[in-house]
C-alpha cells in the first residue's frame, strides 16, 4: 500500500468513463486502502522494545477495549488482485504446524502482564481464507483459544469464508464455536468477471453456500462486493448487487478494486494485458449510486465500505473499537496489533511465524510507539473512514483540539465540498466518503505523505 494512493488524483478521467490504453491503467496501480497511521513503512524492528514495553506494563485503571485477530493465511489458488499474506493449496502440514503455533503465540502472550486478565471482546478470523480449515481444526483452534484467554465476555465473533469453502459441516462448525458474524466474499456474480480474477468460486457456488448459511442458523451475516473489478461492467456490478439485495444479508460490504504493486494484476496491467480497467472516477461514481441502491432498498450507510440493514444490531465492533483506539492483538503471520499506544506487526511470511513458534518466542517483526500528535491522527482519520470525527471527543480523550492541528486540511476539503463541520464534527459529504482513503494522507504529517505506504 502506498500513500500515494496509486495515482488516483492525476489518474481522473471523465466521470463514468473507462481507461481503455495500458498507459492510462497504469495510474491505477498502487495501494489505496488506508488501514492505519502511521503507515506500515515507518514501523521498524529497532522499535520493537517499545512493543516489548507495551506488554511488560501491567495495564493501569480502565483498560481500553480489547480484542484479537487471527490470522489463517491459506487460500485455495491466489486472486489476480490479491495483496493478502496468503499461502496457495493450504498444505495439511503446514497449516497443522500454523494452528499450533496460533495456539502457542496466544499462551505467550496470555503471560503478558500487560494482558494479564485482559477480557476478549471481541475476535476477528481474517485471512486468506479461514473457511479453509476443516471443522475439526476449527473446533480444536476454538477450543484452544477459549482454553489461553479469557472469552467469559465476548460479544462479537467474526470469521471470514469463501462460498465453495462454506459447507454445512464447517458452518455448524462455526456456529457451534459462537461466531455470530460471518463475512462472506462474493465480489461479484458474475462468471466471467469471477474468472477473469482468478476467483475459484462461481455464482452457483454462492447461491448455495448463501442457503447453506442461512439453514445453518447465522442471522448476521456480511457480503463483500468489488467494485471496478476487470470485465466489470455496469450491468454486471449492478446485476449482482440487485441480486444481493434480494438476499437482504445484513451488512454489504462494497470495496473499490486497488491494485498494489505485488499483485499478479498489477503485472498484468504493467505488461499491457489488461485492456480495460474503470478509472477511479468511476469507482467513486460507482460506489456512490451502490449506496443510494442500498439505501432506498431500506439499508444505512456505516462507512466509506459498508451498509447495514440495521445500524442498532448490525454493529461490526471489530472496527468500530479499533478505529476507536481499542488494544488489539494480532495472532499469526504478519497480523497488526496495536497496544497502549504502540504499532506492532507479526513476522510476515508463514515460514519466518513457524521458526518463531520452533524457538518458542513471540514472532515479533516491526513496531512504531505512536506520539501523542501521531495517536491523534491515527484516530481523526480512521473516524472520518466511519462517515464523521467527533472533534470534542477526541479532544477530551487527546488533549489537543483537532480544529487546531488540522485547520488547513478541514478549511481545504470544506471548500471542496467532500467535509462539512458542523457543532465540531467533520462530517464527509457522500462524494467525500466515497473518495475517503484518497483525501485522508492530507492528515498525514508531512514526514509521511510521500513515503511508501507498506
Ligand atoms: C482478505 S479478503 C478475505 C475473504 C476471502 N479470502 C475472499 O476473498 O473471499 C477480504 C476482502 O478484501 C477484498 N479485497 C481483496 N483484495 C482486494 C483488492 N485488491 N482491492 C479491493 N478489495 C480487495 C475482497 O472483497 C475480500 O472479500
Ligand atoms: S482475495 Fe481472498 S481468496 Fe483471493 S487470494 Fe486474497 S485472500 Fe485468498
């Protein structure tokens, strides 16, 4: 990922239009989605004592909110568009050796005093693909982990799954072990558009993996879309949604095709084999008239990704308390966790996490304590990626009014007509929540605006 957000700004075409010449793709590689502040790049191994630190402190007062992600890097066959650390063909050994070190990592860190009766509240099973774990492994990882931290108060349970990986035995599976949010990738229905990218599923698959989840009794369910994917067209993208919608899951998840520079894709593209890609202009079109589907079809708007079908119980806590500044242990290869205050990312490939688990030490790879002004970016931003900053809040929580440090920005993008502040919350117009991971390194310190994003 890259904070120049892959050339969108010098890469806007004409509105709706597409960008048929491999010259032109080629302003739309590079990263988009900002996931954190300050960017991956600035994190360091030499900054890994203040990780070490952060966990020998036992935690002081009221804890901030707390949770786990783990990580299953294991995918059938890698998309074209994919940037995730994921392994190809999960073979049975390794992943048999990586849910023991999962396992292993989460008893080390459960002696951690600054984690020290530490209650989860919330997991988030990401990938890769999770759902390729048999149902066995799944209730052993379970079991495991329930048996090393303390699960007595969680409330929110993710897990991500793929359509041909969700069969009945690992859904029961799963709804036994209490995952009560399931995220399903679809990206599209779409056959060509599915195996233009490399996808292994098909819409068939889909159609049944979706009545298989329902039977199995999952009432809160989430479906990724992609938005801008190659060979999609108007009438594809909008075809599937319109179908998704018929569904009703209770939360769509819309993402903007982003092609960073590891992905196949991106090869493609730099090789003059992509003949037509939607420009970013497109994509924010697109994913504007999605959200105006979405909400004349009853759902609300949560995020610059995301709509739900009812903002009272389709919460998605995993973000909401991370963008909130909650600690968060990252289990697993190249996983993020941050914890009072400091930035920290497992070793990133699966060989480099297993020789870790082999010397039976945290596989540790690169961290960044945060300063009090780098905490306050990091929270401003991620706020406006759910839609508005609440700036008295962040003030009382950070000490510094956020009107001060960014009165430039909020005066710029107001001007713009992408933000409005209105009782001291920056509020994103619906053109600016669109484009929001394009206006958001305007917040970077300037140290940081012009540095590789990972
Ligand atoms: C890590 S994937 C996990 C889900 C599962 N592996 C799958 O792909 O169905 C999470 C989501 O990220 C999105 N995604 C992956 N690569 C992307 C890219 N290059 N641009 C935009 N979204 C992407 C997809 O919508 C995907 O469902
Ligand atoms: S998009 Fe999902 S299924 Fe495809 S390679 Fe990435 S993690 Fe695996």
């Amino acid at each position: 990922m890259s904070t120049e957000s892959g050339g969108q700004e010098s890469g806007a075409a004409t509105a709706g239009s597409q960008l048929n010449a491999a010259t032109a793709a080629a302003n739309l590689l590079g990263s988009y989605f900002v996931s954190t502040y300050p960017p991956f790049s600035q994190w360091t191994a030499s900054e890994l004592p203040a990780y070490r630190s952060a966990l020998a402190a036992p935690r002081a007062g009221r804890a901030a909110p707390f949770g786990l992600y783990v990580h299953i890097p294991f995918c059938v066959e890698r998309c074209q568009y994919c940037y995730y650390l994921a392994v190809d063909g999960a073979p049975q050994d390794i992943v048999a050796s990586y849910l023991d070190a999962l396992l292993a990592e989460t008893a080390l860190y459960s002696r951690a005093p600054a984690l020290l009766e530490r209650r989860v509240g919330f997991a988030y099973f990401g990938g890769g693909t999770p759902s390729l774990l048999t149902a066995n492994q799944i209730e052993e990882l379970f079991a495991g982990l329930r048996q090393r931290s303390d699960w007595s108060q969680i409330e929110e349970i993710s897990f991500e799954c793929a359509p041909r990986t969700s069969t009945r035995k690992r859904l029961a599976a799963l709804h036994a072990a209490g995952v009560n949010r399931l995220s399903m990738g679809v990206q599209q229905l779409d056959d060509q558009v599915l195996e233009r990218s490399g996808r292994v599923h098909r819409v068939d698959d889909v159609e049944r993996a979706w009545g298989r989840i329902r039977e199995t009794g999952f009432d809160n369910v989430n479906l990724d879309l992609m938005v801008g994917m190659h060979g999609e067209t108007e009438t594809s993208f909008f075809r599937s949604l319109e179908r998704v919608i018929e569904w009703a899951p209770e939360s769509v998840t819309l993402y903007q095709l982003e092609i960073p520079l590891n992905t196949p894709l991106s090869r493609d593209v730099r090789g003059g084999n992509v003949e037509e890609l939607a420009s970013w202009e497109a994509k924010h079109e697109r994913l504007a008239a999605a959200f105006e589907r979405l909400e004349s079809a009853g759902y609300t708007v949560r995020s610059g990704y995301t709509a739900v079908r009812d903002p009272n119980c389709h919460g998605f806590q995993y973000q909401e308390a991370q963008y909130a500044g909650a600690d968060l242990v990252g289990l697993g290869a190249a996983s993020f966790s941050y914890l009072g205050g400091v930035h920290h990312q497992n070793l990133a490939t699966v060989p480099a996490y297993l020789q870790a688990h082999r010397d039976q030490r945290l596989p540790l790879g690169r961290a960044h304590r945060l300063s009090r002004d780098e905490q306050l970016v990091r929270e401003m931003i991620l706020q406006l990626k759910l839609g508005a900053a609440d700036m008295s809040r962040l003030e009382r929580k950070h000490g510094i009014a956020p009107e001060r440090v960014f009165a430039a920005q909020l005066q710029q993008l107001e001007a713009e007509g992408w933000l409005q502040v209105t009782d001291r919350t920056a509020t994103l117009s619906r053109e600016g929540l669109v484009r929001v991971d394009e206006l958001l390194p305007r917040f970077y310190a300037l140290r940081h605006r012009d540095v590789r994003y990972s």
